[in-house]
C-alpha cells in the first residue's frame, strides 16, 4: 500500500484541481465518493496508523479533478486516529477546496466540523446530504439561508440518486477561481474572539505553515502536535508562555476549561445556526422500529439469528463454493497450468515445486479468497450500511469487555469461524493496537470451516460426535481464558464504547459491492505472493525429500509428547498450507504407507491418537493466508508472537489431552 | 467502645468517599487513595474488619452501618473545620484541606456542636460539599454518575472524564460537556452499555465511560 505522502503529491502533481471530501460517519460521503469517481481508487495509510486515505481522479467538463475521501469523523483533532489522519491529510495535501459532506437530519452536530474548518482557514462548500431522509422526517432546511450565515456555497444532495452532485462539483470549482464567493464573518464569543486575535498577532511574524487564526485556536485548544510543532521553534517556548497567560485568562472570565470552553463555543454557534435554517421536526417512527434491534428483550433473540445466518452462509455457502471452486479448478485449471509447467521445466523437482506453488498455491489462496473472504465482506459492508453493526457492538460490548475488547470487536470474532482471514482485517473496525491484537489472537484460535473439516472428518467420523464438540468445548474455553488473561498481561487497558448510534438506512447494493471489492482487492495483493511463497518453499521440501529427515528432531515432540506417529507431525506442518489439508495428506500418507485400505484412519491411528491431532491442528498456527494477513495487519513481531503462542499451546494442550484421556480411558 | 485513632477515622472516611464511585471498594483503590502500601492497607482492612467496622470480601470492602457512622462523623468535622478556617480565619478555600485533615480528629462531640452553631450551622463546606448533619444524615448530593440513570431518565452533565484531557476532548466533540442535556434512552442488562441521546444525536456509552460522566 502506497504512503500517503506519495499518494497525495501524485495526486496534486496530476490534476487541475484537488478536492477532499471531508464529514462525519455515516453521512453518505463514500457514497458521493463512489458516485463522482470510478474503479481506479488508491487507497494510502500513514506509517503505523490503520484508518486508509482513498483518493481517486475523475473527470469534470474537460478538468481533471483529484478526490482525497478522508476517514468520516466528528472533529479535526489529535484525539483519535482518523481524527487525526482526516487533519494531516488536509495539511499534507492543501486542497484547493474541501467538499463538506453534511447529515441533514442532524444538522447542529455535523456543523460543529464545518466550523473546525473555517477556523483552519480552508475554502469549503457544503453538501446538505440525506436530503431524502430529512424529507421523510419533515426536516424542511433553508439551504440560502445557510449559506448566508456560513459565508460558503451549500449545495443540497441525495448521493444515493446522484442528485446535485454536479452542482456541488461545479460550485466548488467556482470557490476556487473566485475566492470572493466565500465570506467568512463567523465570530465566537466577544472576548473569545479577541483572545484569538491577540494570540494571531503574536504569532504572525513566524511561519508554522498554517493561518495565524487556526495555529492561535489549536495552541488554545492545547492540541498535543501543534504545541510540540511551536516548542520546537527558537521562539517557541515564550510563544507557548503567551499562549498559557491568554488561555489562564480566559479559564479566570468563563471558569471552565480554554479547551472545553471553545468546544463550547462551537457547538453553541452549530446549534444557533442550525436552529436558524431549519424548522421543528417530529421524532419518526422508522426509529422506533429500529430500536428493538437495541432493546435486550428483542435485540438479543434478533442477534442470535443473525450471527447464525452469517455462520451458516460462510459455513454452507463458503463451503459449497469452495468446493466447486476446487473441483472447477482440477477440472480445467490444474491440467493447463501442470501441462505448461512440465513441458517447459520437465518432470524433475523444479516442475514439481513450481506446480506446488503455481496450482497446489493459487487454488488455496483462490479457495479461501473467493467463497469465504468476498462472503464476508459482502455481509460485513450489508451490516455496515444498514448500521446494525453498531447495534451489535452494543449487545455485545459487555460480554467484549471481559476480553479487553469492545462490542464492535464480536463480528469479526463470530466471522472467524468461517475463515480467520477477513476476521482479522475485520478488526481494523477497533481502534487501539491492542485491541487488534487480542482481537486477532482469539481469532486464530477459533476452528475456522477448514478446522472443523478435519475435526468432522478425523473425531467425528471415527471417533463419534461426543468427542467431537468436546474439541469445540476446550477451544471455546482456551478462547475465554486467554482473552481474559491477555487483557490482564498486556499493558494498556481498554478503551470502552463510545459510538453513534444510527437510524436505520437502506443499504444500496452497488455501494456494498464497491465497498466488498476495495477490501477484497487488498486481500488478494497481501495473499497470494506470501501463499505462493509459502507453497514453493514446502513444495522443494517435499520434493527434494528434505522433510522426512525433519520428521526425525520433530518426532521427540510428536511422539514422545503428543504421542501421535512421527508421520502424521509432518501432515502437521503441511496443514499451513491449508488446514483441511492435514486430513486429506493424512489419508495419503496413511495409504502410502500401509496401502489401499488404510483410508479408514482408525487402522493407522487409535481414537486417542485422532482426538489429539484433531485437537492440535485446531489450535497450532494458523494457515499461511491468516499469517500473512496477522504479519501485514500487526506487523511481524506480533504475528511471530501469536504463532509461537499457538503453537506453545497447542503442543501442551495436546500433551495434557493425551495423558487425561490414557489416564482415565476415556475414548 | 475504644476511642478511635486518627489512623482508623482517616481509613473510614476514605472508603466512605471511594464508596460513591466504586462499591465495594477494592484495597489497591484504597491503597492508592491513602497513599499506602498494599500489604498494610490489607493488615489495617483485617483490623477494622474485626472491630466490626467494615465487612471483607474478594471484591472489596465495605463499611457496616457503625463504620459509616463514624465516617460520616468524620467528614462532618472535616467539612465544619473547613468553614471555620475560611469563614472565621481567613483561610482561603483552596488552603485549608490539609490543615482540616489534621483538625478533624482532634474535635470532641462538644465541640463540634459549637463550632456548628456559631456558624449557623452551614450546609456546605466551601468546596460546595453538604456537610452531614449531628445524626450523620446527608443532604444526598444530587450529582451522581450518568451509569446509574434508568432507560428514559434525564439528566444535566456536570462534568466529563476530569482525569483524561483526551478522552474529555473527544466527548467534547460529540456535544458531551457540561451544562449539556443528556436522556437516556437504552441501558443493557448485567452492567452493559447504554444510549443516551444528546442534542438530536444517540450515541452507545460502555458503562465505564458513562461512569467516569457526573450528571445531576
């Protein structure tokens, strides 16, 4: 993924004009976003932040127009992180002119970042979007009246039919090449004002590349960067003195907080204004309905059904489209790919691992991917638009809390039993590392379909049912206890749940699908090299006979401790590939070794035996996609960590397993 | 009944302020209120236990009726010091804390009445606290935790996270500051998360946060 300092030059560098599109969440911006550009979206992050810049260029009656969508949030600050990515990316890229996307149905709260960016000084115009909505509502807003009193074009939009989308566009090309049509004249309180100017005054000879305005509100306001940006200055800590006196000053006069006095400020003038453009509006009852969705009586019952939906769509669906994937695929895939690998390398070891990676490879990264990854995101972007994922956070968020997490954390967590890849992307929706990474460690050890292919195909098939939910029991209760531990041994604690709650929104489809294939499309690009990679490197293993001689320092492990046939660790190692392809390698093996017949694996390998391996593929490591995705999503070292806990675990749990059930004769 | 020493009176109304925010109160909180150490905060905790004057559990501590008597008792004489420093001394009230902390436990019953009645007998200390009455009844300060209003409850924010300025800025943002309306329009059952709808906006609170915001 591009940084987004490139990103944004190259932007600039190639279009006539550069735009941002900046409003709170849910407000309907990535749908204007969507329908003023095409395909071609750059997504960019900055250096260890997880909230994504997308940008794309469009064209406008023969002008090239550059669109940075920043993250949707409720201020510009340095409090949160897309708070503070939507900020740096309106410094870095200095618009020409941001596009403020407004909800109309709340109007005061979405202004209170309209007036943020006044005071930094940024030509804007405004999208009264949601217009549609506020019509259902009988919100009846005086867009010329508006306008008026902000001194900006506002422009009143329904993204979903792309009306006064044009308008908008064409309006703020006009801001830029005539900058009489804005006309900011909004005051904050008297003296408040006064102290701001007092401030830009001192601060005027210096240049901190930002209007003297915004830098004297910011240093108000206490904003951590801004101040260390001044410290550093030679003047700097006599400029902050100044800015201490002014901000005592104005604590002594209105006896609360500079900060939280100017907050005020803001959102008393978003509310004055508001109040001025708008009429009463009656409560609609849609909400009503919406909030049995919240109420535990009915939200619970309501809840269940729908993670049992998700469920059984990965489960089923995933794995009825996986496997006509894979029959497709050695159908008509695999024969041309081994055709041309054999005729241009010949049968010896190189064709035979380059087939490992170019066939075996692709098909898992193409069978994981498709029915299992674009599912999810499918169903992840419906929940999203509908906004009933936030009504699951909230009925989730006590049972998340236990684990350090938040309610938002669940669905990935219940996505994680279909497949442990999106799951893990899944957790960009929280915000703190930690959070990601406690979230991501229980997924890993949840049995995704793969796992719970080799829990049905080895325990449930030979052993019997009962042992086969006693797996299900002992990871569900490893997932528990290190939740609770984890939350206990990482430094930090949780952030808790501070989210808006939405209205019910029809979702549109093409915007889900848009949204299903950006996120998809990342998923492919960090996949598939590291899957390929990983297939070749065990397919030379395999191939140059390499991994029988590791069977021999793995088998103190494996047979000693785990009390499994040295042979079956090696299918172990294998499973990285793939889990499920621990039984069918398992199956291969057997019938090498002993012959036809060994299929049934109760002739190979006792109950005991079964039961454990079944075991320790659910819980040791997970497959290459998820460590590709754990190493790209927290970065190497974490992802190394939770292998190697894994791993750790798996082994133990394994060994006690083993000893319990000898100990007691269980099976 | 032995007469109690400053160090039991001063471990009393500890808990008894702890005991508004957090009930039962854990010993690590207590210890870190009194300035202590763990293991002797727990030595003492067995003490009063003993005595009566205070139940253990896992979770806690919490006062018996006669520790929250003399607790009250206690403040009572903290608050009234307080009054008579500024009121009669001159103190100004951002001074006298300390020196009431060492006054209180030197004040006879006797005394206190007196002090009380040369004052008018005043209802707040200058902080603006309610001082209990001489049968330990409290005028209930009205302010109390936005995690304890009921589904469909109202209430005013008196303050927001004082402790975290980052935290206090990001609810400022939302429209989350004092003087502000808030009604409560979810609670979640077994200490869940409530919605609570401010200026036209519904927002989902972990019990925690909305904890850590006072209304009245």
């Amino acid at each position: 993924m591009p940084s987004c300092h490139g990103a944004l030059k190259g932007i600039k560098g190639s279009t006539d004009y550069t735009f941002v599109l900046a409003g709170n969440p849910n407000v309907g911006k990535s749908s204007i976003f969507n329908r003023l550009t095409g395909m071609g979206v750059v997504t960019a992050n900055y250096p260890g932040k997880t909230v994504e810049l997308n940008m794309a260029t469009t064209t406008f009656k023969g002008l090239r127009i550059g669109i940075i969508d920043l993250p949707g949030s409720y201020a510009l600050g340095a409090v949160s992180e897309d708070q503070w990515v939507a900020r740096r990316a309106v410094l870095d890229s200095k618009p020409d002119a941001a596009i403020m996307v407004l909800d109309s149905t709340n109007l005061a709260r979405n202004l209170y970042m309209v007036l943020q960016f006044i005071d930094l000084g940024i030509p804007i115009v405004v999208a009264l979007n949601l217009m549609d909505e506020a019509e259902k509502r009988n919100i009846i807003i005086d867009a010329p009246g508006l306008s008026e009193l902000l001194g900006v074009p506002v422009v009143p939009t329904t993204a979903t039919t792309g009306y006064g989308l044009d308008d908008l566009i064409q309006e703020a090309i006009d801001v830029v090449r005539d900058s009489q049509r804005i006309r900011y004249h909004l005051q904050y309180g008297t003296d408040i004002e006064a102290n701001i100017k007092r401030l830009a005054e001192l601060l005027s000879p210096y240049d901190f590349g930002i209007a003297g305005r915004a830098l004297a509100i910011l240093l108000l306001e206490e904003d951590a960067e801004f101040i260390e940006l001044v410290e550093k200055h030679t003047n700097g800590r006599s400029l902050l003195e100044e800015v201490k006196k002014i901000s005592k000053e104005i604590e002594e006069k209105h006896g609360e907080e500079t900060p939280l006095r100017i907050a005020r400020e803001r959102h008393g003038l978003a509310g004055v204004i508001a109040s001025q453009v708008q009429n009463d509006a009656a409560p609609v009852v849609s909400d009503k309905l919406w909030g049995y969705t919240t109420s535990p009586l009915t939200g619970i019952p309501l809840l269940i059904c729908a993670l049992g939906v998700i469920f059984a769509f990965l489960f089923y669906g995933g794995n009825w489209l996986s496997t006509l994937f894979s029959d497709l695929w050695a159908a008509y895939v695999s024969p041309v790919i081994d055709g041309a690998i054999f005729t241009i390398f010949g049968e010896g070891h190189i064709g035979k691992t380059l087939i490992w990676g170019f066939d075996a490879g692709i098909l898992a990264a193409l069978a994981v991917g498709i029915p299992y990854v674009l599912t999810f995101y499918f169903m992840l972007a419906f929940l999203e638009d509908t906004g009933y994922l936030n009504s699951v956070a909230f009925l989730t968020d006590r049972l998340m809390h236990r684990f350090g997490l938040h309610g938002r954390a669940i669905i990935p967590v219940v996505a994680g039993a279909g497949c442990n890849v999106p799951a893990i992307i899944g957790t960009r929706v929280l915000t703190t590392m930690r959070e990601r990474t406690i979230a991501s460690a229980l997924i890993t050890l949840i049995p995704c379909s793969a796992r719970t292919a080799v829990i049905l195909g080895a325990v449930s098939l030979f052993v019997g049912w009962k042992p086969a939910v006693a797996i299900y029991i002992i990871v569900l209760t490893l997932v528990f206890f290190v939740g609770v531990g984890l939350n206990r041994i990482m430094p930090g604690s949780s952030t808790g749940l501070v989210m808006e709650m939405f209205p019910f929104r029809a979702p549109i489809i093409s915007n889900i699908i848009k949204k299903t294939w950006y996120r998809f499309k990342d998923f492919v690009f960090v996949a598939f090299p590291i899957v390929l990679a990983g297939s070749l490197v065990l397919g030379a293993l395999y191939e140059t006979g390499y991994l029988w001689r590791l069977s021999s320092p793995i088998s103190p492990v494996v047979e000693g401790w785990l009390g499994l046939p040295a042979v079956a660790g090696l299918t172990l190692i294998f499973a990285v590939l793939r889990k499920e392809l621990a039984l069918q390698l398992l199956v291969t093996l057997a019938v090498v070794i002993y012959g036809g017949g060994a299929d049934n694996l109760l002739l190979f390998m006792d109950k005991t035996q079964l039961f454990v391996y079944a075991l320790v593929n659910t819980i040791y490591i997970p497959c290459v996609a998820t460590i590709a995705v754990l190493g790209r999503e927290l970065g190497w070292k974490r992802a190394g960590s939770i292998m190697a806990f894994t791993i750790t675990l798996a082994i133990l749990i394994g060994g006690f397993a083993y000893r319990f059930i000898e100990y007691f004769n269980l099976l | 009944m032995e007469a109690d020493t400053p160090r039991v009176e001063e471990y009393l109304e500890s808990i008894y302020k702890l005991q508004q925010d957090q009930y039962p109160v854990s010993t690590s909180r207590l210890a870190e209120h009194l300035k202590l150490s763990a293991p002797s905060v727990s030595e003492m905790v067995k003490k009063l236990a003993n005595r009566g004057l205070l139940s253990h559990t896992e979770k806690g501590v919490c006062l018996t009726e006669e520790g929250k008597s003399i607790a009250k008792k206690v403040i009572r004489r903290h608050r009234l010091s307080e009054r008579l420093l500024t009121d009669v001394l001159g103190y100004r009230w951002d001074e006298v804390h300390d020196e009431a902390c060492r006054l209180e436990h030197a004040i006879s019953s006797e005394m206190e009445e007196r002090i009380s009645e040369s004052l008018g007998n005043p209802r707040t200390c200058p902080h603006g606290h309610p001082i209990p009455d001489k049968d330990g009844v409290l005028v209930k300060e009205n302010v109390k935790s936005l995690s304890e209003l009921k589904a469909s409850d109202r209430g005013i924010i008196v303050s927001v996270f004082e402790e975290d300025p980052r935290m206090l800025k990001y609810m400022a943002s939302l429209g989350l500051i004092p003087d502000v309306c808030v009604r409560v329009e979810e609670v979640a059952p077994f200490g869940g998360p409530m919605i609570v709808c401010v200026s036209g906006s519904r927002y989902a609170l972990g019990r925690e946060v909305a904890s850590r915001i006072k209304v009245k």
